[in-house]
C-alpha cells in the first residue's frame, strides 16, 4: 500500500483495485504529468482512468485518490499473500 505520510507524489499501479462506497473499481490508465517548458512553475498532476464495476469511468486525480483514502472514502484492495 503506497505511503501517504510524506509529500512525495504517490503513483498507484495500472491494474490497482480499489473499493469506492460500494463499487469495485479498476485503475486502468495512467495519464502522465508534465510541465509547461514556457512556465516551469506550472505543472500538471498525474490523473488515473477508473473502470467501475457497474460500467462508468471515472478520471481521478493521484492527490484526490490519496486525500479520499486518507478519509477513509476509498480502499484499496490487495491480494492476500499466504
């Protein structure tokens, strides 16, 4: 599970399952940040494409995704390892 506890920018693995209220959902896609060369200062975050298990796709920001599992909205699913 990612650390949240620091300020370093969080990723979350393509393939990742999380529980969002009562959907499953799926991150499937990446959409990669970037900086405007014009203004360095400027810069875009890193966005998440979310697949739910009753059809919508939802695009989600990495600080917005860890700011919901900070609150408890959002858990992320992981695979038992016995």
């Amino acid at each position: 599970m990612p650390d949240f506890k620091n300020n370093i920018a969080k990723t979350f693995p393509i393939g990742t399952l999380i529980k969002d209220g009562e959907k499953i959902g799926i991150i499937y896609r990446e959409i990669k940040s970037g900086t405007w060369t014009d203004q360095p200062l400027f810069n875009w975050r890193v966005n998440y494409e979310i697949f739910y298990d009753d059809g919508t796709v939802c695009v989600m920001g990495s600080d917005t995704i860890e700011r919901l599992i900070d609150a408890g909205k959002i858990e992320l699913i992981q695979e038992d390892k016995d």
